[in-house]
C-alpha cells in the first residue's frame, strides 16, 4: 500500500543488484505528463494535482491496463526491480515481495518524507487505500487487503529501516536460487 516502504526498498535492493528500479507509478506519470499535468517530485500523488489525476485515472481504466502492459514488456526484458500494484498478479515470473505496515505508520512516514502534518498525511493513506483497493478490483478482481497468493514472501515493516528491509529480502532472494 501506499508508504509501505516500497519505492525506499526497491532502490537500495536495485543498487546492491546492481539493475534499474523502476516503478509502476512512473509509467503513469508518463501518461498523466501526455494529459497536461506535471507530476513532478516523489510525492506528486499526494497531492491536490495527483489526487486529481487518480479521480480521472478511476473514470478510464485504460490508463492502468496502458501501463500494465508497458509494465509487462519491461519485467520480460528482466535485470529490474518493479514496484508495481499489479505486477504480481498479471506476471508470472520474478521475485515477488509485499511490504507490510499499518496505515498509522504509513501515514507517518509519508508525512515525513513530504515534511506535511500527520493529519493530512493520514487522510491521503485512507484516499489512497480506499481508491486503490477499488480501482484494482475493478481492474483485474485483486483484492489488495487479503490475497497475498503471488508472493514469495510478506515482510512486515514496522520498527525496521529500509536497509533492515532490503537485508531481509535479499536473504531470502538468494536463498531461493533467485538471482537470475
């Protein structure tokens, strides 16, 4: 979800591999830049601007099956660590990994990282959440909360550093013969 720790993550385990990160979220700036807006900065989508884009986004499910399949042609190319909603469903090769963390936590690293109050924070995780869960449902009938089936693995985040994090996954990548 939202704050998780994914796109923090997804660098630190792209640098140690030594391949791109690229995340799902780009893509759709992508098409958001092509309709006239300008997401720019890590935390474009909190705001007023990137909630606008995401109601538009909900009208026209194009836009997420557009860049799912540019999404696609990007994993098969391979040597990529993806943070991407629905890759793990609609892929089925890769290592898979779900960050796990309570929405209070989330919204209170996303208040740190975009330096606003907790407050608001917390109301765009619960915005978020809420258009996420619905679009992705819509989408491909993913249910965000509860189907963890496509994953190698589920690291609950609380209380650990986004190095602590990408330690733990790495272990088990490898330990599973994964470092393809």
């Amino acid at each position: 979800m939202s704050a998780a720790g994914k796109t923090t993550v997804s660098k630190i385990i792209a640098k140690r591999l030594d391949v791109k990160a690229i995340g799902g979220g780009e893509i759709l700036r992508e098409i958001a830049k092509e309709r006239g807006y300008n997401p720019e900065g890590e935390d474009w989508w909190d705001t007023d601007e990137g909630m606008k884009f995401l109601k538009e986004r909900e009208g026209n499910l194009e836009f997420d099956k557009l860049a799912d399949i540019k999404m696609r042609n990007k994993i098969k190319a391979g040597d990529i660590v993806v943070t991407s909603y629905t890759a793990p469903w609609i892929i089925d090769s890769g290592f898979k990994v779900w960050l796990s963390a309570s929405a209070v936590t989330r919204a209170k690293r996303m208040a740190k990282r975009d330096k606003t109050d907790i407050e608001k924070s917390e109301d765009v995780v619960k915005i978020r959440d809420v258009e996420n869960l619905k679009l992705y449902k819509e989408l491909y009938n993913i249910d965000l909360n509860n189907d963890t089936t496509p994953f190698d693995m589920v690291v609950d985040t609380e209380g650990k550093t986004p190095d602590e994090i990408a330690d733990i996954i790495l272990s088990r990548f490898y330990s599973q013969g994964k470092n393809k």
